[in-house]
C-alpha cells in the first residue's frame, strides 16, 4: 500500500474562529489555511466546501477487501488492510468499476491535522446514498466509522460497498463529505420546540406544524409519504444486475433501467421486500436555517426492521426561503428492510433529523447560492437519472451532462 502523505502540522492560531458550532463554510476556508485540513500535491478548490461541510475525494487506488475492518486503538488502517486485502489493487485514476456487495477501501486525498478542541465526522454525500452505495471512514487507531476524534492527525480511508448496483469511479470524485465541530452542538427537544414556534423548521402540506403534531425523542421524527391513490408512484425499488452506473453522467440514465416504481396499496401502505433497496420521501417539508445544521439519524431498531438512510447531512439554507414563498423541501428516504417483510404507512415515522448549532452564519447556503440538486424536490432519485431534468418526460435520447474528469493535479 501507499505509505500515507505526511500532514502539516495543525496551527490553530491562524484564524479559525473559537466558537461552538458546526463550522461553517468561510471557517472552512480558514481551517484549509491554517492546514488543519490538507489534500498533498492537490489544491483543495473553492467548490468542495459546502455551507457545513467540505467534499471528500477519492484517492489514486481502491483496494478489494475480503471482509470489512476497523483498526484497534494500537493499529492503523494500512496495518489492518495487509491481512484482508486481496494483492491486487485498483487503479482509479483511469475510472475502474466497482463490483456490487464487494467492500473496497479506498485511500482520501485530504488529511487532518485538527487542533485539540475540534472533531469530525463523515456522511455520504446524498446522490451516494440515493444509489445505495454504503461509504463510511475508516481512521486510525479509532474503533469506530465515520467519527474522528478531537485532535487527530493522520490520514482518511473510505470504505465503499456499492450495494444494489455496480457502479464506475475515477480517482477526485467526491463520495462522501466531513464537517468539523467545535463542542457540543446538539439542540434539545426544549429547544426544537421553541424554534418550530419561531422558525418553523418542519411543515406538512402548507403550515407549519403545531408543537402538538411533533414527534422528537432527541430531535424530530420525519414520516414517510405513502398518500395519493394506487397509480401513484411513492417511491423506486432498486432492480438487481442492472449494469454499472458511470458516476460522472449526470442526467443521463433511463431510471426505468435500474428502479421499478412503487406504488401504494390500498389504505396508503407498501410492504418493504427483505433487502432490497426503496428510495421513498418524506411527508413533511424541512426546512434549515442559516444558523444551524442537521443530521438524519440512523435508525431505531425499536421502531421496526428496516434501516433508514445512507446520506445523512443537510446544509444551512436546505428547503429554507425568507420569503416563505414555499415550505420546506422533502427529504429523500433510503429505506432497506431487515430479516422479514415490513409493512409501512403513510405518515409512520420512520428516521429522525437531530439539529446542531452553526458556529456562524455561512456565507453561503444550500440551495441558490450553490445550484443545488436537490432544492425543492419532488422526486427521490438522484442526479444521475433523466426523470431529474425539466421537460424531458418524452425524450428517448441520452443526455451526457458529464462531470469534468479531475486529471489536472489541481483538482
């Protein structure tokens, strides 16, 4: 394996603003300078920082792993990978295709080298999600994905496990993404309740919801839409042997090749297959203001068999207007059944959104400011199908909106 690219030094008083909070967007910027986050002989550009996060890219190499791993709090991640990987490794920087249910670990371009007061964590970005491609960091000596420790210096490894299609990856793309965070951020429900009275942060249809309509338990329950009568599409079942998905074409594919759509039975209900993957969305409209951030929460084992969500981050701005001119944008819900056949309802709760403070206001927001995706959707599935372009409903021809290829060592 590649020896990791040694880091620079973390040096916190370049600037870096000490206050609580998500890091936003020109904190970013700062913590970039003051080289708590590094990318080797590669320029971290302006465009890989979101309002709460910075996009993550992939590395030179894929390895096939034989089992998935993590490190102990005496090893690292290169040491582990010698005993489970197979000799052979990948290379990305032409694109290589990744095969369906086989873990790789990939290596990250960028590093940390976070100061003593400021963690990280990991999610995918939400187009890897909507493909049912599993990503999660790997550090080292930490026993857990996707979480790093305050303090860390050392390099970030990405496990990614494509699971209901295959998929095609150049060395550069961005799977997943990281937020830094500076102390406890968390809101509690007294608090959720207070801002859903003020800033309204969840709706259903045109208002806002009354305290009464909330469901929280350590932040807020979302539902899932299953109304409308029984030739309505609700939601996409992933097709299995469908053929790779080139993640640079935007806009291109004929979702009909890899989704059968869902369609509700009578008294607004589906019955989850066990394992396979449902794209649906939720009931209720979210909406995030600047000043703070959100998560979707994994799943509660109590709450039935099934496992909601891959991608998990929503930026500042995600369904927010001023203007109030529309309410909130629907989240899209990664949904998998466990073990048995699961009934579910419209308007059962399935995932939670736990909120977080922003350490400031980014000066730029989810939505507008960005050209984003998925502003106001209506739809679930990801960037990469037709359906997602305006006026195409009866076009037949493909659409190649393909994404730069990162060869330029600036990338």
């Amino acid at each position: 394996m590649t020896k990791t690219k040694d880091l620079a030094v973390s040096r916190p008083d370049r600037g870096v603003p000490n206050s609580s909070g998500v890091l936003a967007s020109q904190e970013l910027d700062e913590a970039i300078d003051a080289e708590w986050i590094t990318a080797g002989e590669y320029r971290i550009r302006h465009e890989a920082i979101q309002p709460a996060s910075i996009d993550l890219h992939l590395g030179d190499f894929a390895w096939a792993l034989r089992c998935s791993f993590l490190p102990d709090s005496a090893s690292t991640v290169e040491a582990k990978l010698e005993d489970v990987a197979f000799d052979d490794r990948v290379n990305l920087r032409d694109g290589a295709v990744l095969e369906r249910d086989r873990p790789y670990l990939i290596q990250l371009r960028e590093g940390l080298a976070l100061p003593s007061d400021v963690r990280a964590k990991a999610n995918p970005k939400s187009s890897t999600g909507r493909l049912d491609v599993f990503t999660r960091v790997l550090t080292d000596r930490q026993h857990r994905f996707d979480e790093i420790h305050a303090g860390y210096h050392g390099a970030l490894y990405l496990e990614v496990v494509p699971r209901s299609f295959a998929i095609r990856v150049t060395a550069g793309q961005s799977l997943n993404q990281l937020r830094l965070v500076r102390g406890d951020a968390r809101l509690d429900d007294q608090a959720l309740r207070a801002l859903q009275e003020e800033i309204p942060l969840l709706y259903l249809d045109s208002h806002a919801l009354r305290e009464s309509e909330l469901a929280l338990a350590d932040g807020l329950f979302l539902s899932v839409d299953l109304s409308g009568p029984g030739d309505r599409i609700v939601g996409y079942r992933a097709k299995k042997n469908s053929k790779p998905i080139d993640l640079a074409r935007n806009h291109f594919y004929a979702w009909t090749d890899f989704w059968d759509p869902v369609r509700p039975e009578r008294g607004g209900r589906i019955v989850l297959e066990p394992e396979v993957f449902y794209l649906l969305l939720s009931a209720e409209g979210t909406c995030i203001p600047p000043e703070l951030a959100a998560e979707m929460m994994a799943y509660d084992p109590t709450a039935g068999e099934l496992r909601t969500h891959y991608a998990g981050f929503f930026d500042p701005g995600f369904g927010w207007d001023p203007e109030h001119a529309h309410h909130g944008s629907r989240a899209a819900l990664e949904v998998r059944a466990r073990d048995v056949p699961f009934m579910i309802e419209h308007r059962q709760p399935v995932c939670k959104l736990a909120f977080e403070k922003m350490a400031s206001k980014p000066d730029r927001l989810y939505g507008m400011d960005l050209g984003s995706n998925y502003q106001g959707q209506e739809t679930m599935l990801s960037k990469h199908f037709r359906e997602q372009v305006a006026g195409l409903a009866n076009f037949d021809g493909p659409i190649d909106e393909r994404t730069p290829e990162p060869t330029d060592p600036l990338f």
